[in-house]
C-alpha cells in the first residue's frame, strides 16, 4: 500500500479531528496534496491570532488610560496576566517557525520541491505575529513604567509633605523644649511666653516664605 501521499494525525482530544473539520467547511479551501494539505492544517492554528493579539492590545491601552486617570487599583495583578499570556505566545510562534522551517528543509525529501513554498508561508506568518508579540511586550514594559512613574511621583509627594511639616515643627519643637525646662531665670517665664509666641510666628511666617521661594508649595 502507497502511503506517500498520507499524513497521519495523532490526537488524543479530538482536536485534529474538529480542525480538519473547521477546515473543511471552508468552501474556498482546497488541499489536493499533502504540503497543501499540512500549510492549511497548521495555518489554521494561527487563523484568528491577529485578533487574539488586538484584544491584549485593547487592554494594554485601558490599562495606559487608567494610569494615566490615576486609576491603578489591581494594576500590578493585570499586568502580570497580560505579559504572561505574551511571552506564552512568542514561545508559541517561534516553535511554529521552527516546524515551518524544519518542513521547508524537507530533509528526508518527503515533499514536492515546488509545494515547500507553502511551509516558507507558514514562517513567515508566525514570524509576524511574533513580531507583533514583542512589540505588544515592549508596550507592556513602557505601560508599566508609566505606572512606576506615577507611585514614584506619589512617593516624593508624601516624602516633600512631610519634609515640609518636620521642618515647621523642628525649630517649633526646640523652642518648646528649651522653655519648657523652666529654669528659674529663663527669660519671659512669669510673664506668659510672650516672647516664645512671637518666636513661633516669626519661624513659621519665615517657614512659609521661603517655601515659596523655593516653590515647594
């Protein structure tokens, strides 16, 4: 029995079985000889990949959008899945560039010369998805610095905020520590600290003013 012209499918789920049938109902398909036949047969594996990869795409830019509105609650979590699910499919894209270009070398010469254009095809095919992959990483990585930016921002906030209240307080705090020792000739400590009040407004006043000039506020 002549089995040169065969391809032997082992599955054991069926699925095989439900893509020839995907395959088949297509009526502008037509696989006559077995390359044409193994072209459609993993072609059809990356048939809606494209649209797979616009919807990682979609989320990335919602994801840019709600950093940007400083609405970053799970975030972290999102990102995580999004650049898992990428670097799964680049992996995926180069093993089917190495069938295709493993088929293409036709080392046992098992394929017709001029059918091997057709595995030539299927390279190139997950070459560009897996291009269009990387890129979709590349994005994910500036999508996730923009969200590092925005807490790194935050952080200096808090860190200028409270720069800004220790240095109000820390003279504040001296001058209360020193009267309030209550040595017996301190001055202004029968006559109700107006002096030390005085000192108070004139260190906040001189507090405020220079934070201005120094635009902190």
């Amino acid at each position: 029995m002549n089995t040169s012209d065969k391809v032997v499918l082992v599955d054991d789920d069926g699925f095989s079985k439900r893509l020839v049938s995907r395959i088949k109902r297509r009526k502008s398909t037509r696989y006559k000889t077995k390359e044409i036949f193994l072209f459609n047969f993993i072609a059809e594996f990356m048939n809606r990949d494209l649209e797979y990869l616009v919807q990682f795409e979609k989320k990335l830019m919602e994801l840019e959008e709600a950093v940007h509105r400083d609405h970053t609650e799970n975030f972290q979590s999102s990102i995580a899945t999004i650049r898992r699910g990428l670097l799964i499919l680049r992996g995926y894209y180069d093993e089917i560039m190495d069938v295709g270009k493993a088929l293409e070398e036709n080392e046992n010469h098992y394929f017709a010369k001029k059918h091997l254009k057709y595995f030539g095809t299927i390279s190139d095919r997950a070459e560009r998805l897996m291009n269009k992959t990387s890129h979709l990483l590349e994005y994910a990585g500036q999508v996730n610095d923009a969200y590092q930016a925005k807490v790194d921002a935050k952080q200096n906030s808090n860190m200028q905020f409270l720069t800004i209240v220790s240095t109000v307080f820390f003279p504040l705090t001296l001058i209360t520590g020193w009267y309030g020792m209550n040595f017996q000739n301190m001055p202004e400590l029968e006559s109700g600290y107006p002096g030390v009040i005085l000192l108070s407004v004139i260190v906040v006043v001189v507090c405020i003013i220079v934070f201005k000039i120094k635009k902190i506020f």
